[in-house]
C-alpha cells in the first residue's frame, strides 16, 4: 500500500493499493468508528463494485446504505443534491455516521458537496474510480454541483477523511475516460514534475500505483499552502484556459482530458515560438501526447478561444494569469494583458 499524507485544513491519507476496495471496511474503521456507511455511487460504478464496497463495510461492524445516480455530468445537479439529502435524512443520518463516495469525480464532487453541508457537515470517504478522479478530483478539498449556467458553480471547500484508490478498479474503465485522465497524470510532469514526464514514456499501466502516488503527491503540494485558487495553486490550471474555450466551443463534445492536451499543446507551441521553451521540450510534450492517443490541433480560431476565455470567471481586470512552461517540469504564472491573449493563443495553433 502507498500512502501520501495531505496536511490540509484537515489531515488525511490517500492510500493506493490494487484491490484494497475489499478492505475499505478495515482501512476506514481506523479513521472513523463503525456507523452508518451512506455510499454514493453511479449506474455504470455501483452494478461493480458496489457489493464489495458494502460486505467490505459490513464485514468491519459498518451499517451501509446505498443511492445511486444516473452516470454522467448532468447528475452533478441540484436536484440530485436534493434527492441523496434527502436520502440521508429519511435514513436518519447523524453527525458521526459518513459517506463513502463510490465512482469517478462526478459523485465525488457530489458526495463531497453534500458531506459539506448536511447537518452543517460529516465526513466522507472518496473511492475514485476513474483515473482523473484518483490524481485530481479528490485531491484539494474542492467540492461542487453545476447549475444550468455552468458548471461547479455552487460548491464548497471541504476535506475527506480518507481517500482509497483501488488501482484495479481502473480496468473496467472506457479507454477514452481513461485517455482523459492521462491528459492531467501529463499535466503534473510538465508542471513540476520532470521524473514523472520520463517515467511516463514507459506504459503507464505498468506502474500505475506509483503514478497515481506521484500525482497525488505533486497535487497535495501544490495546494498544501492555499486551500483555495491564489498562488501556486493556480499551476494546476496549466493547458485549461484554452481547454474551458475548445469545451463550450464543441458544446462539450470534445472531453475535458482532450481539450487540456489541446490547451497544453498550444500553450507549449507558443512559449517555444516566443523563446520561453526549449524546442526540444515542446517536441517532447507533444510526442507524449500522442503516445497517450491524446490531441495536439484543435480546429477553433485564437480568436473564437480568446473570447470565451475573457468572457471567463478567472479573468480580472485587464489582466490574465496563464501558466506558461519554460521547460518540462518548469512551469510559471505568466501575466498577460487581456488583449495580448489572442495573439498568444495564436502563435501556438
Ligand atoms: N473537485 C475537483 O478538484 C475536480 C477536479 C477535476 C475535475 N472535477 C470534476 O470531475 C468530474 C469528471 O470526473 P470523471 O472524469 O471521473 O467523470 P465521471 O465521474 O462522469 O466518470 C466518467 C464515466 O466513467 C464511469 N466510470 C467511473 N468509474 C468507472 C469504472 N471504474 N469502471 C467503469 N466505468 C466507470 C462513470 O459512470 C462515467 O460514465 C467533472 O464534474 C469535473 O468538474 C473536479
Ligand atoms: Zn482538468
């Protein structure tokens, strides 16, 4: 088992470990006494893994109660923050019992939202099992449902008491879902993370335990110091300007994970063409894009991704922080007039 320990508002482990969901019972009751266990989960995650997770509970004196949500981001909604409130409460859920929240980072964000605020909060447990929830989602405290304006609109700060990561989980994974994670296990390398890039060019499937650590780790890191989105923190933006753009420009056709490579891609494109990135390292970012299936052209104008990402929340004043690499493993906040943007995204299309 590998353990990286996050030292945030409240302190907890994120243990990683190939098949520990048949332990979830044991590893939890060291954290949290045997109580009522109220798991969230999704259509697609709880007909697998859902049984295990409860005779895990029971077999460790927890009580499990299950509600599940259809799988998908529209579930990220009030109304099924409404309805498992309202499970809870019909369930009589106090204070010392907690929620397990069993999927990717849609019921974590859900589950995560919920546990903040019902009965002013409890704890929770995160289950990631999709590879962006397990190296981003339930790492950091951010807790969220969308409104029909956009998304992650309504959330709160809020830490789990334990983060479980059942690598094996990951095999009943779509490819593409997978892909998708892979664009943000890239992204820590060429935040700050050089080792990772280059042990990312053997198969990541074969030493997957010790990536997800690395992310996790590098993730804790960056936002060990500010649990909220000042300083540091705002590395981990790296590639999502333009990707937020080429999202709401493809209605969301194009994925997150896709639509960060593209992002990187560009950013990566336009540091070396203004002599901030070594040549090489771009051509290295790229290449491992590729080799993890993953985009590097995008058919949108700098103009069409200029506009949208001004029209963003992130923008303030006339100024826009982008996260700019001078190398891999060497990103900085770079300051940009607003109306430099579109000639930046421009040099790197
Ligand atoms: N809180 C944060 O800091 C943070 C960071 C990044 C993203 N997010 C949020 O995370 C969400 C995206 O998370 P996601 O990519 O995990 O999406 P997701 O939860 O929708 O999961 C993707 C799909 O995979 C299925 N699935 C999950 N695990 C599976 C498994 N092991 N086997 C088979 N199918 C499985 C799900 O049912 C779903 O259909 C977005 O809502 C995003 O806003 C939050
Ligand atoms: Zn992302």
């Amino acid at each position: 088992m590998r353990t990286v320990t996050v030292n945030a508002s409240r302190v907890y482990n994120i243990e990683i470990e190939c098949g520990i969901l048949d332990h979830v019972g044991e590893v939890a009751s060291k954290v949290i006494k045997p109580c009522s266990a109220a798991i969230l989960t999704d259509t697609n995650v709880g007909p697998l893994y859902a049984e295990r997770l409860e005779a895990s509970l029971i077999s460790a004196g927890y009580s499990p109660i299950r509600f599940t949500i259809a799988a998908g981001e529209q579930s990220k909604s009030a109304e099924s923050y409404l309805s498992f409130l309202n499970f809870l409460a019909s369930h009589q859920i106090t204070r010392s019992d907690c929620i397990f929240a069993l999927g990717g980072g849609v019921v974590g964000d859900l589950a995560g939202f919920v546990a903040a605020t019902y009965l002013r909060g409890i704890r929770f447990v995160q289950i990631p099992t999709t590879l962006l929830a397990m190296v981003d989602s339930s790492v950091g405290g951010k807790t969220a449902i969308d409104l029909p304006s956009g998304k992650n609109l309504v959330g709160a700060f809020y830490q789990p008491s334990l983060v479980l990561c059942d690598c094996e989980t990951l095999s009943t994974l779509p490819r593409e879902v997978f892909t998708d994670g892979c664009a943000e296990v890239i992204k820590y390398g060429i935040i700050n993370d050089r080792p990772l890039f280059e042990k990312l060019k053997n198969p990541i499937c074969d030493q997957i335990e010790e990536v997800i650590e690395r992310c996790v780790a590098d993730k804790r890191d960056l936002v060990n110091a500010y649990e909220r989105d000042v300083g540091v923190r705002q590395l981990l933006n790296l590639g999502h300007t333009a990707a937020h753009s080429i999202e709401t420009l493809s209605d969301f056709a194009i994925s997150h994970g896709k639509a960060v490579a593209m992002g990187m891609a560009i950013i990566s494109r336009t540091a070396t063409k203004l002599g901030y990135c070594p040549e090489e390292d771009t051509a290295e970012i790229l290449s491992m894009l590729k080799n993890y299936n993953l985009p590097t052209e995008c058919e949108f104008s700098a103009r069409e991704l200029a506009e949208i990402a001004l029209s963003d929340k992130k923008r303030s004043g006339g100024k826009i922080n982008l996260i700019v690499p001078f190398g891999i493993g060497n990103s900085q906040i770079h300051e940009l007039g607003v109306d430099k943007l579109e000639s930046f995204f421009s040099a790197g299309l």
